[in-house]
C-alpha cells in the first residue's frame, strides 16, 4: 500500500470517528488552537500553555458528544491526520464558498 494510499485510508477512518457534528465543530476550533500553541510554547510560553490545554479540553468535549475515544489513542499517527482533517475541510468550506 503506497503512503497515499494509506493517508486516504486514516483520513477516512478519522472522518468515520468523527461524524456528530458537535464534535466536528469543536475540532475545528481545537485542532488550529493546538497546532498554533506549539510554536508560541517557545516564544509566549503562557499563551502557548493556554491555547494547548483549551484546545485538547474541545476535542474531549467532541468526543463526548461522538461517544467515543480520540482516533490517536489506536494510532498515535492520527494526531498528524487531524491537522491534515482540518486543512481538508477548510479547503472544502472555501471551494463551496467560492463563486462559480
């Protein structure tokens, strides 16, 4: 199976575990408060703090609504996929809103 092949395939999984769409809308605001803290834990290290926890505290709330576990408790690898989940959708929000 090539490295496509089986990004299309955890991309797809992780849409599978992520379908109530409460717990779609907190991953939307989670994952970019995650993926933005990381840099700012070097430069602002209380912000960085802040948006980290805030951001891991609206993904379990998601999944609580999912009634289900984080996909990255059965694959570590799945904490890169939700980024590349967020991207997609966005990606996808922007070509709907585009005129045609």
């Amino acid at each position: 199976m090539g490295a496509t092949t089986k990004l299309r395939e955890m991309l797809d999984n992780y849409k599978a575990d992520h379908t109530h769409p409460m717990n779609r809308a907190t991953h939307m605001i989670g994952i970019p408060m995650i993926v933005v803290s990381l840099p700012l834990l070097v430069v602002m290290p209380p912000a960085g703090i802040a948006l980290f926890v805030i951001g891991w505290v609206f993904q379990f709330i998601g999944h609580a609504f999912e009634g289900n576990m984080p996909s990255f408790f059965r694959d570590p690898r799945y904490l890169l996929v939700g980024p590349m989940f967020f991207v997609e959708k966005v990606r996808g929000l922007a070509g709907a809103a585009r005129p045609t």
